[in-house]
C-alpha cells in the first residue's frame, strides 16, 4: 500500500507540474502582425511643384515601410507604408519655410514621425489605386508647427496633384496659430 499511495503522490505532482505548464503557455503572449501596406505609394515618389509669379513650392514625397513592435498583453508587430515628404515655400528667392534639405537623410526603421525632420506624411484610403486622392497631414513650422489637414486629388495620368489644406478640427488652441503659411489650394506638377 506504501507503494500505491506513492505512485498517487507522483501522479498529483506530475500533473500538477502538466496543469501549472499549460498555465503558463496560455498566458505567454502571442505575437499578431497587422498589415496597413499599399503598393500604389511608390508611383509618387519625388519631387512635386507649384509655381505662381513669385511664389514656389517644392514637394518631395517618400514612400517608407516601416514596422513598428507594441508590448501590451500581446505583441503587436504593425506593418504600415506611408509618403514621407518635406516641402519648401519660397517667394522670389527668399525662403520663407523649408525642411527640404531633409530629404535624402535615411528615414527611420520604425514609424516614428518627426515633425522636424519630415514635414508631410500622407496615406491612400483603403488602398484603392482608383480613387487618386491622398490624405494625411503638413506641418506649418510658422503657425506653431501646427498639423494641417491634406487632401490631394490626382488626375488620370497621376502627375498632377491638386492639393487642399486647412485646419485641424482638433485645432481649438485660442493660443494656437492663425492662418496656414502655404496657400490652402495649389496645384503641383509632378517633376
């Protein structure tokens, strides 16, 4: 009897150590990769402009990749492409607002925008090379770094970008700047 009441105590501990385990492993985290990926971004990489008597503006537009990895209860990898972009504005020869010397610098491996090193950062809806319309966000460096609203509508050939910016609904600051530095519409000719 000594001997059955010891193979009793090794099965309780065996499974004990069995229940303990499968405890463990369901609550280890899982990893989940979420994609937001859209081939159609790479087609309006490069430079964009508008020009009106004395007035410029240079757009130059990135495609970027990146993967960004968040630790909550799982792991979150998320897959996202984007068009970085950096813009000058000038008037005659003055410059009045620029980041464009950013341009060519190596973009980040993760999806961590700067405002001050990439000014621009649009998306194509749903991914549809039909609708030809981007939207996402600028920068105004002398309305306080102020994000405006984008929406640029592409015409059937996809070189020339009619763009439309405003203020951010979010925009309630009183204190917050007035106005936008580039116009609110300009056309832009793909380069």
């Amino acid at each position: 009897m000594h001997n059955h009441s010891k193979l009793n105590n090794m099965k309780i501990i065996t499974i004990s150590l069995l229940l303990m385990f499968i405890s463990t492993t369901t609550n280890a985290q899982v990893t989940i990769t979420d994609y937001d990926t859209c081939q159609y971004l790479q087609q309006y990489d490069g430079e964009w402009r508008y020009t009106n008597g004395n007035d410029t503006i240079r757009i130059y537009l990135r495609y970027h990749r990146t993967a960004n990895t968040t630790y909550y209860s799982t792991t979150t990898t998320t897959i996202t492409d984007r068009l970085w972009g950096w813009h000058e504005y000038k008037r005659g020869n003055i410059v009045i607002e620029s980041n464009y010397q950013n341009r060519l610098l190596a973009l980040p491996s993760e999806n961590d925008f700067n405002p001050m090193f990439s000014s621009i950062l649009l998306g194509l809806p749903n991914c549809a090379d039909t609708s030809k319309r981007l939207i996402g966000f600028i920068t105004d460096y002398l309305q306080q770094k102020e994000w405006h609203d984008v929406k640029a509508s592409l015409d059937a050939t996809k070189t020339i970008m009619t763009w439309h910016q405003e203020r951010g609904t979010s925009l309630n600051d009183p204190f917050a700047g007035m106005g936008m530095t580039l116009p609110s519409n300009f056309i832009l000719i793909k380069q």
